[in-house]
C-alpha cells in the first residue's frame, strides 16, 4: 500500500514548517560514497507561495499513488483505473479500492467455481443490474433445505427434539427477495415490511409440520 507519513513535524507559519529526518547507514564502509546511519536530522522548508507548496505536496503523494497503482498491476494485471479518468485520492497517496477490485475478485471466483447462483444474483442486484430469468428460475428450483441443513438442525436427540424448518446460516446467504418469498410461502404476517434481519429471525424459528399422531 501507500506510504504513510512517519516523520515528526511541526508548522511553523502557513509557507513554513519544520519535518525532521535521517540518513541510512551505506552497505560498505570502504566505499568512498559510504555515509554512517545518522538521525535526528531537523530542517525547516519555506515554500514560495500556495502554488508552490501544492505542488511539491502533490509531487509527493503521486509517489505514493505510483507505488499502489503497480502492487495493483501486479497482482492483477489490469489498472485499478484507467487513465483518463480522474480517481479521488488522499494526501498520503492512499484512496478507496474501486469497484473494479472487487469485481477482479468475484471474477476469479466465478471462474474457480466458488461463486454460487445466489452470490451471482446478490452480485448483479447490489450495482442495480437485473437478474436473467434463466438465473432466477435456477435459484428458485435450488431446494430450501439439502440433506446436510436437515442434519445441522438437530439437536442430536431422535425423540422430540423440534427439527427447524431452515438452517440459520443457510438463510443468511439467501438474497432479501428470496426471504420474503419463503415468508410469504410460511404466511408471515406483514414480511414485505420486514428488514433482512428481521425476516430471518422469523424464519429461522420455524419448526417442520409433524402430522404423524
């Protein structure tokens, strides 16, 4: 990431400021460029004007950004942002890791399998994109409750233990909308003005019918 500023300073005036520094120690003594490690360097820096210390300010902080930009690239061989287009960024150089990050993500992921059809639809509804049918029709054909999430509920006892209708952490990888479907299907009083959370604590009480007498 970025560089942070480290360094002790104080203001001296509005143009004017002290900043202290040091030097690092060389490889080789018998280097004649060789220069001891020495700290506690102060200095005190005078700018012309406004537009003269803007400037080095900015020379500063676009280090920082070059620095980021490349660990970018590297690692995903793509630019976090295009040139051209202006990105917000702060003084110590550091900025909001855009969108294009956590798409480079969910891409690898998607293409290592690891994105399921309800993380595909949560993707596309949270930049306001509309879900195909086709993917619609796959997630609502998915079952609510595997073999697995039926075994998870128990309380291990086979007497009259209460076997729950949905598993807890199942609902909570489910989108809003298929909530309220499934409260809607469990004729949950008032569920379209229920919140996420809300909606899965009602569902997550409810108990399989038992018939048998």
């Amino acid at each position: 990431m970025a560089r942070k500023a480290q360094r002790q300073w104080t203001t001296v005036s509005q143009l004017a400021g002290r900043i202290t520094f040091s030097i690092s120690a060389g490889k080789d003594a018998n280097d004649p460029k060789y220069i001891p490690e020495t700290k506690g360097f102060e200095v005190e820096i005078t700018y012309d004007n406004e537009l003269d210390m803007k400037y080095h300010a900015l020379c500063d902080s676009v280090v920082a950004v070059q620095k980021t930009v490349k660990t970018y690239y590297w690692a995903n061989k793509r630019f976090p942002f295009q040139p051209g287009k202006v990105q917000r960024v702060r003084g110590d150089g550091t900025f909001d890791v855009p969108v294009t990050f956590h798409m480079d993500k969910l891409e690898a992921q998607h293409k290592a399998g690891q994105l399921s059809v309800a993380d595909q639809i949560r993707l596309i509804e949270s930049f306001g994109g509309i879900v195909p049918s086709e993917l619609r029709a796959q997630f609502m054909a998915t079952p609510l409750v595997t073999a697995a999430d039926i075994n998870s509920g128990l309380s291990g006892s086979e007497g009259n233990a209460a076997e729950l209708l949905y598993d807890s952490d199942w609902l909570r990888k489910q989108t809003t909308q298929k909530l309220k479907v499934l409260a809607q299907d469990n004729e949950i009083e008032g569920y379209d003005e229920l919140t996420r959370d809300e909606l899965i604590e009602k569902l997550e009480v409810l108990e399989t019918s038992n018939d048998e007498e």
